[in-house]
C-alpha cells in the first residue's frame, strides 16, 4: 500500500496511540478521518491534523461503530484501510485485580470496547474495501502472553486476536490484509486509568512513535504484525506466527 493519497480511517484518534498515528499518516501524505467518542476532543484533534474529516462512535454501540466507517468512506470517496487504536488507550479500558475480584459489569465492559467495538468497524469495513485494501487493529502482548491480575482485560484482547486470526484467512483471497499490532507495554498512561483495580509495578513503557512508524511501515510493506521486542524496539513481520 502507497500511503501517499491512501484514505484510512482512524477509529481512536483522540487517544495517544491514535494520534500519533494520525500525525504519521499525514506526515507520509494520507489523507486521514478522525474517529473518536467525544466530540469536543475529536474537533480539536482535526483541527491539529490539517482539519481532517471526523466522525463520531459510541464503543457500546455497535451500529455506531459500522456508521463511523461508511460515513468515512462517503466523505473521502471510499477507504484504503481502517485501523482501530481504542480501547487500551482511548477510552482507558484496562482492569487490574484478581479474577474472582473482577465484576460482571467490568468484564462486560472490556469485551464491548476490546472485542465488540473494533470487530464491528471491521465487519462494515470488510463491505467497502477493496483490493490492495488494509485493517489494522491494537491488541497488545497480553493478547498471546495473558497476564495474572488481568484475567478479563488480558481475555478480551486474546480474543480480537483469534478474531483477527479466522478473519484474516477469510479476506486474504479478496486481496484484503489484517494487521494485528501487538506491541508490549508502551508510555501511553493507560495505567493510569483503570476502570477496575490500581496497576502494579511497571517497567519503563516503550515509546509511541517507535509504534506508530512502524504501523505505517507495516501497511506499507504489506505485512500482517507488529510486535515490539524485549528492548522496546518495533518489529515488523510479513507473515503472523
């Protein structure tokens, strides 16, 4: 994929990981839709990237999250890719604290924002993009290294994983990729907003922007993973393990 011109919707762009992104895209001359939640936050954020078009979702309301992509590719002519960086940034859905701790109402809520939110914007996505075409989503190394203390949050990401997985063999043969990025712990303060529990010692979080580029050579150079190794430093691989 040439982002130069490319049309991508960015599902989070109110977020640190979404913004960033969003400045990366416009940096190597994409043409970006801002998708967040608050619309007062998601008007600033326009206005700080070139007043790009900007639509709003609700991550409980999956209609929204379909809406957002067809009203994107209604404003920009249609989309290139659609990548969704909520959930562990955006709207801060992490939960710390021993499983038999956990309520019902916070694991609900990890698995509407982490799992049900970003494969709703993929669904819609699936009937508008073409060949040559990218999605993208955020999951994170929980996703395959679940971790204790984090048994639903760990949960949910673990499962847009899979789903990414089964859905990636399904549109590969309509010239579609799936990206999952799956990076370790990164300085987005995320840990800092817990909806459940209060985090435990953290190590130094890698940086953003190391990401972010890499995101975009990943697009770029049409491979299906982002991870981040034990130094921090982003790595990009064709083809998913």
């Amino acid at each position: 994929m040439n982002l130069d011109g490319a049309r991508v919707l960015v599902a989070g762009a109110t977020g640190v990981l979404g913004g960033a992104l969003t400045a990366e895209l416009l940096g190597r001359g994409a043409r970006p839709v801002l998708a967040g939640r608050d619309p007062a936050r998601l008007a600033a954020a326009a206005r700080a990237h070139e007043d790009a078009p900007n639509v709003t979702f609700d991550a409980y309301d999956p209609a929204s999250c379909a809406r957002a992509v067809h009203d994107s590719a209604t404003a920009l002519g249609g989309l290139d890719a659609v990548v969704t960086a909520f959930g562990t940034v955006a709207f801060g859905t992490v939960a710390f604290g021993p499983a038999a701790e956990t309520g019902d109402e916070i694991a609900e809520h990890l698995a509407a924002v982490n799992l049900l939110a970003p494969t709703a914007f993929f669904r819609a996505a699936f009937t508008v993009l073409g060949p040559g075409s990218a999605v993208a989503a955020l999951t994170g190394v929980v996703a395959r290294r679940p971790q204790a203390g984090m048994a639903d949050y760990s949960a949910s990401k673990a499962a847009l994983s899979a789903w990414l997985d089964a859905a990636r063999r399904e549109v590969r043969a309509g010239g579609i990729r799936v990206l999952e990025i799956r990076p370790g712990h990164l300085d987005t303060g995320f840990a800092d907003r817990p909806v459940a529990g209060t985090a435990p010692p953290m190590p130094p979080g890698g940086e953003p922007r190391r990401v972010v580029a890499a995101v975009a050579d990943a697009l770029e150079s049409d491979a299906e993973l982002v991870l981040t190794d034990q130094d921090g430093t982003p790595v990009v691989e064709r083809r998913t393990r």
